[in-house]
C-alpha cells in the first residue's frame, strides 16, 4: 500500500515537471518570436507622430465704405511777384547825339607819352605805360542827365582802367573807372587831390581786352548811378559838384600801353524828382 502511494506521488511529480517544461518552452518560444520581429526593425525607428489637420483660417469680410472720403483740394495761393525796380527812371528826348565825326568837338593831342584822335566815327585814346590821359567833350555842361558811350578796350590788362569823367569844373570831377580785371569803382578828384567814393566791384558786364562796352551814366541831384550794358551796378550820392563837364579816359598801371576807343555818345534829358530819404534819429 505504501509503495504503491509513492509511485502515484512519483507520476504526479513528473507529470507536474512536464507540464512546467511546456509552459517554459512556449515562453521561450515566444520570447524567441518577438526578438526576431524587434531585429527586423530599423535602428533609431521612431514610431510617426500624427500629422494635426490645418487650421483654416477665416477669409476676412471686407468693409464697403458706402459713402467715400473725397480728395481734399489744395488751395492754390498765387505766387506774389516783386518788380524790379527801374534804376534809371524819367529818361526823355535825346538832348545831344555825337558819332565822332568832327574833332573839333573833343580834346585832341599826340605826344610820345599818348594821344587822342578822331577817326573812323571813334575817339582813339591811347597812352604809354603809367600815363593818363583824359579827353573832354566841348560845350557840353550837364546836371541831371541819362549819357551813354560805347567803349572798345583793345590793349589793356590788370589794374589799366578806362572810363566817364562826369561832372567836371576844372581839377576837379567825378570819375567812374571799369578797369581790364573785371573790377568796377568811382573817384572823385577835387583840386588833383583824389578820394575812393565806392570800392572796387567784380563786375561781369566789365570786359577786358579785346572787348566791348555799353557804358552808361544816370545823374539826378547829388545821386549818379553806374550801368554797363543797361545793367544797373552801383550808386553814389555827392553833393560837391552838381553840374560840369563830359569827357573819358585811359590809365596805365603797369609797364605795358593802354589802347581804348570810344563811340556813338548820347545824352538824354531826365526828368525826375528823387523821393526824400527819412532823416535818421
């Protein structure tokens, strides 16, 4: 009996080993399996991440302005224009006309220092290095007169000047100089003795050698204004010598000669009252 009970506990024993065999085998064998599956997969396999759906976005409604804005005009300001001012007023009838024919009319001398003749319609006036000469119209005394003269520097440069002489009693005149560097001034020269009135003026209408000038001279009262080809360049205002004389001349600066021709002399009548200045206090 005894035997027996330990063969039956010996049958369920191996009985419970097989079972337990099977149960790991199938665990091995499907440990196995799963390995092979994971070695099939790529290195670094990232399982994909699911891509969201696109928001859609709203199409904005646009606004309809029923009743625009209109364009506001620009208001056009007229333009304000000054004149300019007429810097040789109340010029009249021509008074004298002299085209140079009759040397009896001017101051006429040769020397060998310079001369001044009549020829051709033009009064030649030329000199010799640092020499000034001056030429004088004959019966000719003016106040307030419009005078204009055509003058052609044809041997001249630097500081040699050419001019009007205005005004003249004697020793004593005005002189306006345009001189061959483009510079323009006025002089007056009282018993010889001379004095500056206006400072030198660059001046584009003053030609040098060879060249050509319209020189005119505006004189009412004690005020002469200065114009080279009817272009107004400079006023001065003296009382010494209301009246006198017409003539024009040629100075050398330098060591070299001065040549210069004048022609067609008109003078016209001016009427004109200046305005009164206002005293200073």
């Amino acid at each position: 009996m005894s035997l027996q009970i330990t063969r039956a506990e010996r049958s369920v024993t191996q009985m419970k080993r097989i079972s337990t065999c099977r149960g790991i085998a199938s665990s091995l064998s499907l440990l196995a399996t799963t390995l092979i599956l994971v070695a099939c997969l790529p290195l670094n396999s990232i399982p994909p991440t699911a891509t969201p759906l696109p928001t859609v976005t709203a199409v904005p409604t646009e606004t309809i302005v029923w009743f625009p804005p209109s364009a506001t005009p620009t208001l056009l300001v007229p333009a304000t224009y000054t004149a300019t001012p007429v810097m040789n007023p109340g010029i009249g009838t021509v008074t004298l006309s002299d085209n140079f024919s009759n040397e009896k009319l001017w101051d006429i001398a040769v020397s060998d220092q310079g001369s001044a003749a009549i020829a051709a319609n033009s009064l030649s006036l030329a000199v010799q290095p640092g020499i000034y000469l001056a030429s004088m119209r004959h019966n000719l005394n003016v106040a307030n007169f419009y005078a204009e003269i055509t003058a052609h520097p044809s041997l001249c440069k630097g500081e040699d000047s050419y001019g009007l002489i205005v005004r003249s009693l004697g020793k004593s005149f005005y002189r306006f100089a345009i001189s061959c560097d483009h510079m323009i001034h006025a002089e007056r020269v009282s018993g010889g003795v001379k004095l500056q009135i206006q400072e030198p003026l660059a001046s584009g209408d003053a030609p040098g050698a060879p060249g050509e000038v319209r020189i005119g001279m505006w004189a009412v009262g004690s005020e002469m204004r200065l114009f080279l080809n009817d272009r107004f360049q400079f006023s001065v205002i003296e009382k010494n010598f209301p009246s006198g004389g017409f003539g024009v001349f040629v100075k050398s600066e330098g060591s070299t000669p001065v040549s210069v021709t004048f022609a067609d002399l008109k003078v016209y009548k001016v009427s004109y009252v200046l305005p009164t200045r206002t005293p200073l206090p």
